[in-house]
C-alpha cells in the first residue's frame, strides 16, 4: 500500500498536474519532496520500531500513506505537498522496520530469498498504480484514482490491528524516538564492505526512480503511446522487478553469492537504459513491452538480495539502525536523482536522460566488484 501510494502520483501526472496548472513536467519535484521526507524519517526507525514494535510503526506508517494520499487528491498545491511529505514519512522508516521483523526468524541461507519475496510489495504497488489509475481517470477523474488509494491504505492500517496486539511484547516504552544522523552513518562506514555496497546502491536507486517516475510521461510524450497503454508497460515493468526480486533471491540464497547477483543486476540495468533510449514511435509495441521487463528486473529486482546482504552484514547486528541508515542514503539518492533526471529532460531529452542512467550504471557495477575482493579478501 505505501507503494502504491508512492507511484500512484507520477503514473497520472500528464492528467492532473495541468489541472493545478502546472507542466506534467514539475512531476520531478513530488519525488524531491516525498523523498526529503523519507530521508530523514528513515533515520528515526530505530526509535519508532524499539518503542512501538515493528508492526504498529509499519501500520502507522501505512496511516499516513492513506492521509497523504487524500490531501494530494484535493489538488490544492499546498496540500498536494504536504500529502506528498507525509507519504514520504510513511515510507522512510517501512524497510527497517519489515527487516526487523524478518531478521529475527529467517534462517541465514534463505534471506535474500526472503527478503526478495517481502520486497516484491514495491513493485507490486507500481502495478496496482500503472493498471488500476489510468483506468479509474478515464471513467472518473484522476482525484478518484487518488483517493481509492487513500481508501486501500486507510483500510490495511485497520487490518493491521489484528498483528499489531500481538506485537505488543516487542516495544519498550522506555525508548525515545529521536532523529539521529551520525550514529548510524558511522556504522554503516565502519564496514568497508557495506561502504562499497552503498556506492553500487545508489545507481540502481536512481535508475529504479527513473523508470517508476518518467517512464509513463516519456512514452505519452516522446513515444505518442496512450495513457493506458504507457501505465500498462510500467505496469508490466514493475511486475518483472516483483518477480524478478524472487528468483534472484533464490539465485543468491542457492547458486551464487549476492553480490554476484547484484554486479548482474547492474550490467542488466544498463543495458536497459540504453535500449529505453533508443525507443521511437516505430518500434513495435511488443518490443517496447519487452524493454519494461528488462528495465524493471534489472532497476527494481535489486533490493530484496541486497537488502538481505545489509541485514546480514550489519555491525554489531543492528539491523534497524543499519537499514535505516541504508535508507537515509537510498532516499536521499532519490532526492537528488529524479531532480536531475527532470532537469536534463527539460533542458535536453529523455533519450539523453536514459542514456546517462546506462552510464551511471557502471558505477554500480566497478562497486560491486570492489566489494567482492573486499570479501575475498575476508575469506583468505
């Protein structure tokens, strides 16, 4: 639901941004918001999940996602950005405190694959807003698809009551939740695996963001596709990455290392970025399709392996205040990046944009080999 409430926005942004009277184009800026957001709420998850316990933090979270939601489907400017800042306070702090909980009961040898299948929750909420939005804006508006969001998110929170009670035994009232900045990212700096590890995650972070918050105005705009149609192959997109993020959890639990898996990763991500630029209105739908499958196993097939190689590297086994910290840099990657991207879409094109994503991508890839000989180098 968090996820759906995040990729909801951008999939009908061509429809409601010139509603409030602004380019489609300012789409970069909601992104820039809610991830500011997330940014810092992520660095308080170790606070929120030791005092409330992991479950009831993710249903408040998921709570706000659902306000945010209907301020955003007001279409107030105003409200429309403080919407978007408390979904990104829903998301910051969603990662540390589902890690928690799994970390506790996975056996060692099956989490990536078990961090992989709780992972496909993201791209599955990029489904829900590429096939389920378009649609309800045609028949409606797109306040409806908004606000049907809201109502999804609004109706999990009540669910999730009935896990939250029994997760009572885990908070400690004692704790205080407060924001810290420095203690965490010393941890993470204090692996130089996980430092190496950080430098080939924020590629694939902005290149997963580039996929989930252009894509559909890219193919309406440059590729002439309709809305349904450009939804449908996010849609298709964000469910190769759901997929994909559970067979190459099985790969790195069973056949290769993670690492490994996520230098693969990155060399399809590239590649992707490069086909993605290449796209014109003449290639066939079917060969457009086929592209989003590739863009999203490669850009959002990622986190569940590597998430589950943090977790499982975490200095001192704190698991909360690593991913949380993991989280701090991951969000504010996509802060940084969609603006960019915006940017060098205004001033140039898109095909420019995907192209550079396919270059960044080598960073990715020289990082995850660093952090391979580092772990060699462990093991000798």
């Amino acid at each position: 639901m968090i996820s759906w409430a995040v990729f909801a926005p951008p999939v009908l942004a061509k429809q409601a941004l010139p509603d409030m009277g602004l380019d489609p184009a300012w789409i970069g800026m909601l992104p820039v918001i809610l991830f500011t957001a997330a940014t810092f709420s992520s660095m308080m998850s170790a606070g929120l999940v030791s005092r409330f316990n992991p479950m009831r933090a993710s249903q408040v979270m998921v709570l706000l996602c659902a306000i945010g939601s209907g301020l955003i489907a007001t279409g107030n400017l105003w409200l429309v950005g403080v919407g978007s800042a408390l979904i990104g306070i829903g998301l910051g702090p969603a990662t540390p405190a589902s890690s928690h909980i799994l970390s506790r009961v996975t056996p060692r040898h099956l989490q990536p694959l078990v961090f992989s299948i709780k992972q496909t929750g993201v791209p599955f909420g990029g489904v829900l807003a590429g096939f389920v939005g378009p649609p309800l804006t045609l028949i409606w508006n797109w306040q409806i698809a908004i606000l049907v969001v809201a109502a999804a998110c609004l109706a999990i929170a009540i669910i999730t009551e009935i896990w939250s009670r029994n997760y009572a035994r885990f908070s400690d009232p004692s704790i205080k939740v407060r924001l810290e900045l420095i203690a965490p990212l010393r941890l993470l700096l204090r692996s130089p695996v996980i430092r190496w590890m950080l430098g080939g995650c924020v590629p694939l972070v902005i290149a997963q963001y580039a996929l989930t918050t252009f894509i559909v105005l890219y193919l309406q705009e440059d590729i002439g596709l309709s809305v349904i149609t450009a939804g449908a192959v996010l849609a298709v997109a964000q469910a190769s990455g759901g997929t994909g993020r559970i067979i190459f959890g099985a790969i790195a639990s069973r056949w290769a290392s993670p690492l490994f898996t996520l230098l693969m990763l990155a060399v399809l991500a590239s590649a992707a970025a490069f086909l993605t630029a290449s796209l014109t209105a003449s290639w066939p739908l079917a060969l457009i399709y086929g592209v989003g499958v590739l863009f999203g196993a490669g850009a959002a097939g990622w986190n569940g392996v590597y998430l589950a190689e943090a977790a499982r590297r975490a200095p001192g086994g704190e698991v909360s205040r690593t991913t949380g910290a993991i989280g701090f840099v991951i969000f504010a990657a996509v802060v940084i990046g969609p603006a960019v991207f915006g940017a060098i879409v205004a001033t140039v094109s898109y095909e420019i944009a995907y192209a550079g994503i396919g270059i960044l991508m080598l960073v990715s890839v020289c990082s995850f080999l660093r952090a391979m000989k580092l772990i060699r180098a462990e093991s000798a």
